[in-house]
C-alpha cells in the first residue's frame, strides 16, 4: 500500500467517526440513521475489533453448555482460537486453543474436531503435545534434547474470564473493570430470572452476510414489528405500546408490553406460558417480553418462561456468525410431553429469526447503493440512538489513548 493510499484510508475513516460523533450528539427528536460506511467499512471494522472488542467483555457461553469436568466448546473470537472448557477442579476457563510449539489449533475443524463435547485432555495433532483440562503441558515426545525446552514454561494460555449471571464472558484487556461491576444498571432488570440456574435447550446457526450492527439495531428497536413481524410479534406485542429505558452504563433496554388481551388472559389466571417461568418473578414480569443489550454484543430477549440468548460472531464487515439459542428452567424439562413442546418452540424460533435474518440482508444489501441517504429514525427506535451514543462514547474514548 502506498502512503497516499494509507493516508487516504486513514482520512476517511477519521471523517466516517467525526460523522458518527456528530449524528450521536443529535437529540432524539432529530436522530438520523448513521452512514452506510459505518456498516460496510473494512477500516471500521477493523477499528472496532481493535478498540470496541478487544477492548470490552465478550460473552461465549453458558454455563449449562459446560456442566461436567471436561466439557468443552470451541468458538473462534476475532482471530483467537479459544475453547471454553469446564476443569477437574469445577473451574470454567477459557483457553487459546494455538499450542505455544509451533502455533497449531490443536482442535481444528478440518481434522473433524467437533466444536462442542468432553475431553480428559488436549492433544495437539500436529506433534502429540498434550495438555490438562488447565492448560498445563503434560507431555511433549523427544523434546528432551532441546536446551530451549521447559516443560513448566509451556501452555495453554488463559485469556481473562469471569462468569456473570450464568454466562460465561471472556475480555483481551486486563484492565477493564469487572463484569458484574461492568452490568451492574442491567441486573436490576434480569436477575429475577436466575439465569445461571437455567439450561439451553436448543441452539440454531445462521451464516450470516451483514454487519454485525445491522443485526443489534434491528434486534433492539421493535418498530420493524410493524413489518417484519406483522405476522408474528405484532399481534403479541404491539409496536405502538413499546418503550426504552433512559441511558444505563453499558447497556440499553427496551420493554415490549403483551397485547391488553393477553395481559387480561393472565390477569385471569389463564397461563399463557409454554414452559415453567421462574418462581422469583414480579407479577408485572408476567405481562411483557423485554430486549437487553450490553454493550457491545450482549443480546438478550426475555419473557416470562424463557431466555433467548443471541452469540454473536463477527467475522468481517459484512459478514457474521449468529447462534440464536433458548434456556428455559430445569423444572421445564420435566413437562408432559416436553421434547414436542421444545419442538414446536424450535419451528417457531426459525420462523422469526428467519425474518429477521432475511431483512438485515436485504439491508446490508441496500447499503452498499450509491443513492442511500440516512433517513430520520422515530421515537420507537430510541434504542438505535442509544446504541449510536455508546458508539461515538467509543471513538471519543479511543482518540484520547
């Protein structure tokens, strides 16, 4: 690359965050959506990987996902092949999974690793270097005539991982904040659910080809039920009758009250939940779902008997892996006739993932037109504004390193 090619790049991407600051400062009755370079910028991305990822906690797990010693699951996060694994000694760490020899992913998924399952140890296939459930090296064949070879200095390594509310978050900066101090004005609003004590039951895929902030602006504003969802969410939660909280610390929450005559059904006594709610609930929490972002890519959507967690993967800046995944109560699975009921459950969360999957593609696609202007956003996507302001938070942040 040439100079002025690098210095051009540099520019732009220095006018694209000038831009976002500037939009983010609007008041909400004058919020506009953000550039379309915003979604499709490599530099971007590449600065958010950089400056927002490496720099925040990143939820990988749950700790269902993991009950037994030498459960494991493997995720690739921006580059860094981790396993988040459960120990002999009860402790759940999260491991690089690049053997410190000679850099081999010691589970790839060419040599038919699966990314999910249990082991009593780790063997790199590329030299039989062995490892514990802590990452300490066990063995290493003929390496006792290397005067460079200790066995005591050679390991897995260990990225810094806390557990909060169940899940199981990773950072790459050793100096940020602890997590539980880091959601602390989230867990007012999600702690009655006990989620730790709960279990996913399912867990669906997408390939994605969108910008990983197509997808959290779309999951966080639910005036797309008006479209979308006109089939699905509307008729159950009406777009006209959501509403978001005032700016939190790291996180954004907007709640979607049921329909009146649902709220009437259960008012009655008439249940209306498929699986078996939490008995630490609020009465009030029987009459409303709710979607809770922490920042960066923490997605939650929560209703009265159930959890759907959102892991989110981005891979490039047009390009992510999403798991979309449900936890429900331990007492859920001993329901009559559960595995039918968490079947048509499943059906039904392809069918309105998959609407919202085909909009933010069509979306990213649109993006990329030489005539998209940002057009205004309205009270119901309050959130979006939100989520602009923790932006723009970001690059402020970042140009005073």
């Amino acid at each position: 690359m040439s100079t002025t090619t690098k210095f051009s790049d540099e520019t732009q991407l220095l006018q694209l965050q000038q831009k976002i600051v500037n939009i983010a400062a609007r008041p909400l009755e004058q919020a506009i959506a953000l550039p379309a370079q915003a979604y499709t910028s490599s530099a971007f991305y590449q600065w958010e990987v950089q400056h927002i990822f490496k720099k925040q906690w990143l939820c990988v797990g749950h700790v269902s996902q993991v009950s037994q010693p030498g459960d494991y699951i493997n995720i690739n996060l921006f580059d860094e092949p981790i396993s988040i694994v459960r120990g002999k000694d009860d402790r759940i760490r999260v491991l690089s999974r690049v053997c410190p020899h000679r850099g081999m992913d010691i589970m790839p998924e060419e040599f038919g690793h699966r990314v999910q399952g249990n082991r009593r140890s780790f063997l790199c296939p590329y030299h039989h270097w062995s490892y514990g459930l802590d990452g300490h090296l066990i063995g290493a064949p003929q390496m006792h005539h290397s005067q460079e070879f200790e066995q005591g200095k050679f390991c897995l390594p260990a990225f810094r991982s806390e557990i909060w509310q169940g899940f199981i978050f990773v950072t790459f900066d050793s100096n940020i904040e602890p997590v539980n101090t880091h959601y602390a004005q989230l867990l007012p609003f999600v702690e009655r659910w006990n989620m730790a004590e709960m279990e996913i039951v399912a867990n669906v895929r997408w390939d994605c080809q969108f910008n990983w902030k197509v997808l959290v602006e779309n999951f966080m504003e639910p005036y797309h039920h008006l479209g979308t969802h006109h089939k699905t969410f509307e008729p159950m939660m009406p777009a006209a009758s959501t509403w978001s909280e005032p700016e939190l610390a790291n996180s954004i929450v907007c709640h979607l009250p049921l329909a009146k005559s649902i709220v009437e059904q259960v008012k009655a006594g008439q249940s209306t939940s498929v699986f078996q709610p939490p008995s630490s609930l609020h009465p009030r929490d029987y009459y409303e779902y709710a979607v809770y972002l922490g920042t960066p890519n923490f997605l939650l959507f929560i209703g009265p008997d159930r959890v759907y967690w959102y892991l989110l993967l981005p891979t490039s800046e047009s390009e992510m892996i999403l798991h979309t995944t449900l936890l429900v109560t331990s007492k859920s699975k001993e329901l009559p006739g559960f595995d039918r009921l968490l079947e048509q459950e499943i059906e039904a969360l392809r069918k309105f993932h998959l609407e919202d999957v085909e909009v933010c593609t069509a979306v990213q696609r649109g993006l990329r037109s030489s005539v998209y202007s940002p057009g205004p956003l309205g009270h119901l996507e309050m959130p979006i504004w939100l989520f602009q302001r923790y932006l723009a938070r970001q690059i402020e942040a970042a140009s005073k390193q």
